[in-house]
C-alpha cells in the first residue's frame, strides 16, 4: 500500500475516536439533564 | 432532533475533508506531500485564534454579569483553545521541520503561537493560585482580557524584527489567493468543518457547566 | 468617594505621595529593585567577561535586565496594601482608578529610579556605545510607562492571589513580551545611530501600547480593586 493511504487511514481512525468519545459524552450530559430537570421538578 | 442528525453530518463532513486533502487536492508546486499538512494545520491555529476570542468574550460577560457560569464558559474556552493550539503548534513544527529543515527557529509565526502557549499557561497558573471562586473568575477573567488586548501587538511589531519565511495564510499582501480551486474546496471545508467541530466540543463543555452549577445549587 | 475626574487625578496625586513617604520610611521596592539589577548586571558583565558581546545582543540584555529587575519590585506596591490591611480603607476613602493612576505614577517613578542607575553602570561595565542616545532616552522612557501600566495592572492581580512571588512574572511575560520586543528593537537602532524615522514603527508600537494598556487597566481596575 502507498504511504498516503497509511496516513490517510490513520487520520480517518483518530477522527473517528475522536467522534465517538465526544459523542458518547454528548449523550451522557443530555442524559444528565434530562435527569437533572426530572429532579427539579420533583 | 436538529441537535441528533448536526453531529453525524459533521463527522461525514470531516470525513470527506479528510479524503480530499489526501487525495483529491492536488500539490502545491514546491511543497510536495507538505500540502497535506496545510489543510489541519490551518484550521487548528485558526480555532485557537477563535477560543482566544470566545474566552475573552466570556470574560467580558463575567464582568458585566458577576453570573459565574460565564466564568466556567471561558475557562471551557480557554481549555479547548490550549489543546487546539498545541496541535497547531505540533503540526507547525512538523512543516517546519520538512520545509525549513528545523522544528523550531522562531519565525514570527511561532513566536506567536508560542505567545499564545504562554499566556495560556499563565492563565491556567492564575487559576490554580487562586481558590476563592468569585475572585478567581475575577482575576482570571481580568487577566484573559487584558492578554487578549496586547495580543494584537505582536502582529505590527514581530514581523519588523524577525523575517518571516511562513507563507501567507490564505492571502498575501498584494491580495492574491494561491491556491487553485479544488485545493481552496478542501481548505475552507476543513476551516468550516472545524469550526463546527470546535462550536459543538464548546457546547458539550458548557452544558457540563451547567450541570455542574445545578448539583451545587441542589446540594446547597 | 470622590469619583469626578479631577478629584481622581487629586487623589491619585495623594495616593502617589503617600506611598512615597512609605517607600521612604524602608526603601524596600527601591533597594530590591536596584540591587536586583546591580546584581544580575554583575552576573552577566562577569560571567561574560573579556569576551566583549556585540551591539544586537547588549541590546537585548539590557531589556532583559530592565524586565526582570522591574518584576522583583514593581509588585511591592499592592501585596504591601494587601498584607498591611490598608487596601479596605483606601476603597473607602478613594476611587479606584485614582488608585490604580497613584500606584502606576509611582512604579513609573520607580523604573526611573531604576533607569538613573542602571543605565549609566551598564554603559560602564559592558563596553555599550549608544550612537543616537536621544532616540535611546525617548525609547527608554515610552517603554518604562508601557512596562509600569503592564506591570502595576498585573500586580494588582498578583496582591489578590494566594502565591504571589512567582506568579508575577509568569504572568507579566507573555503581556510585556510586545514591549520587550519593539523595545530591543528600537535600541538595536538607537545604538547603529540611525535617525527617528527609521524608528518610527517602533516608537508607535511603544506608545500604542502604553495608551492602550494603560486604558484597558483603568478599566479592568475596579473589578480587581473590589474583589
């Protein structure tokens, strides 16, 4: 394989990471929220 | 639901950026495989320039407000910027080093960028001094403002004493682009894409904020 | 409280007066300030010899001196309102921008003091020819009142924080470095005995600086003050 694809598939992989962790996070604070305002309501 | 579909557009959209630079943006004559740097390079240093903004934009609003969730938005910032601008600073180096020979000889451009490295730190250092909370957003915000109005100095007078060898960012002084039209495609995709990556990586930070201040009221 | 603008200017007058019959009492800041630099010139006059520097890098080090001298002293003037408790009746009695003009008139006075005896031993000790030592003088001079407007506005930060020695100059460096810079700068061609116009830029950066330092601390001041 050429070098450039190499790269290319490394970039592809950390921008993935990347995208999964903060979207894990992303739905973890609107769960917490979510939660929060059900417990302010009470 | 606008909220659920924005971030998978912005992942296909980073994605492309990212095919295009390595495959479908011709190189730049002189530069060789270098080109590809230019199209994160960029766009990082340009989300550093843009967290230093917001931060100091918070920081004024701390200081009309007195709200301290406005605090915590700028330190969000400022934590976002700091990594961005290690990573403009790394991959700076990087073309540096393959097109200048060396990682680091202060060239006005990274003088700067070490500039804004610096004041990050300093401003971190103020924060971690300080434990009271409403003086600290006091100070911490003070100092980030009065960082942010010196900042544009470096522009007029750092050009004057050093030579620059860093090419024009996007356009030169005598107003012309250098780029042809697919290389300009990718490039100011990549500064959308991460321009968005940076808004929703901020907004995650400031509802985490938000979170966070009401288990303390709650506790209270 | 007196707020009008010609009261504050009265009272920053008084405010300067007083801390100067204080710094007299012990000449602390003057006697840290100065030897500070006695030393460090020493350090470096000996350690680099008989091996006599060039013109570009005596430049430089004269700053260098100038600024590391200037942060052993010039945060003195607010820790010592905050360690003598003398900060809350001074919020009472004044405004803070006649506060915050006081203190900067009087590190302002300080860097002269500074200057008077520095300058003279460095001409001295390193061998330092100036060609053109009016535009030396006036750069000298622009510069100090950028570097008491930075200085006097991060110390006033610093008196609030818990750790206050070292933080002052972490602090300082990264918003005096412009100063730094077009300073060296300007010297590097008061010293080659060029004319003003050749300076100009650098002359307007020191300026623009200090106006606009020196105004966004009168600002920012009161939020600082009334912590």
């Amino acid at each position: 394989m050429e070098p450039v694809y190499v790269v290319l598939f490394i970039n592809l992989v950390i921008w993935t990471g990347l995208f999964v962790y903060l979207y894990k996070i992303n739905n973890q604070v609107r769960k917490l929220n979510g939660k929060l305002q059900n417990l302010q309501k009470k | 639901m606008l909220n659920r579909i924005l971030p998978f557009f912005l992942f296909i959209w980073i994605c492309l950026v990212i095919i295009g630079a390595f495959l479908y943006a011709p190189l730049a004559e002189g530069l060789g495989e270098l080109t590809r740097v230019l199209y994160f390079h960029v766009p990082t240093a340009w989300v550093t320039v843009l967290a230093f903004l917001t931060g100091a934009v918070f920081s004024v609003l701390y200081l009309k407000s007195k709200s301290i969730k406005y605090d915590y938005y700028a330190e969000s910032a400022s934590q976002l910027g700091f990594v961005f601008c290690i990573l403009a600073t790394i991959t700076g180096s990087i073309w540096a080093k393959m097109s200048w020979g060396s990682f680091w000889n202060w060239d006005p451009r990274e003088t700067s960028v070490f500039i804004l490295l610096l004041i990050y730190a300093a401003y971190f250092a103020l924060r971690s001094a300080v434990e009271q909370e409403d003086k600290k957003a006091a100070l911490s915000a003070v100092y980030s403002i009065l960082a942010f109005v010196t900042v544009p100095f470096f522009v007029f007078i750092v050009p004057r004493v050093y030579t620059s060898l860093h090419p024009d960012p996007l356009v030169n002084p005598e107003g012309e682009i250098h780029m042809d039209a697919k290389m300009l495609t990718v490039f100011l995709s990549s500064l959308a894409g991460f321009t968005v990556l940076f808004i929703w990586m901020i907004r995650i930070k400031m509802n985490l904020v938000l979170i966070h201040l009401k288990l303390k009221e709650m506790e209270n | 409280m007196r707020t009008g603008s010609f009261e504050s200017m009265v009272d920053a007058f008084y405010i300067f007066k007083k801390d100067l019959i204080q710094e007299f009492k012990t000449r602390y800041a003057l006697n840290a300030i100065i030897l500070f630099a006695v030393v460090t010139l020493t350090a470096v006059s000996f350690s680099i010899g008989v091996i006599s520097a060039d013109d570009d890098i005596l430049c430089a080090m004269f700053w260098i001196i100038l600024f590391f001298s200037s942060m052993s002293g010039l945060s003195h003037i607010f820790v010592r309102e905050e360690e003598t408790h003398t900060a809350d009746t001074l919020k009472l009695v004044t405004c803070p921008t006649a506060v915050y003009l006081g203190k900067l008139l009087f590190n302002f006075m300080l860097l002269l003091a500074l200057e008077i005896i520095l300058v003279p031993l460095y001409f001295g000790l390193m061998d330092f020819y100036v060609r053109h030592l009016p535009l030396f003088l006036i750069v000298l001079a622009i510069g100090s009142v950028g570097l008491a407007g930075g200085g006097t506005i991060v110390a006033a930060i610093i008196a609030k924080a818990s750790s206050r020695g070292a933080l002052f100059t972490v602090l300082s460096f990264p918003v005096l470095l412009p100063l730094l810079i077009s300073g060296i700068s300007a010297t590097r061609i008061a010293v080659n005995a060029r004319s003003f116009t050749e300076a100009s830029a650098e002359l307007q950066t020191l300026t623009a600086y200090g106006v606009v330092v020196i105004t966004v601390s009168i600002l920012l001041f009161e939020f600082i003050w009334n912590e």
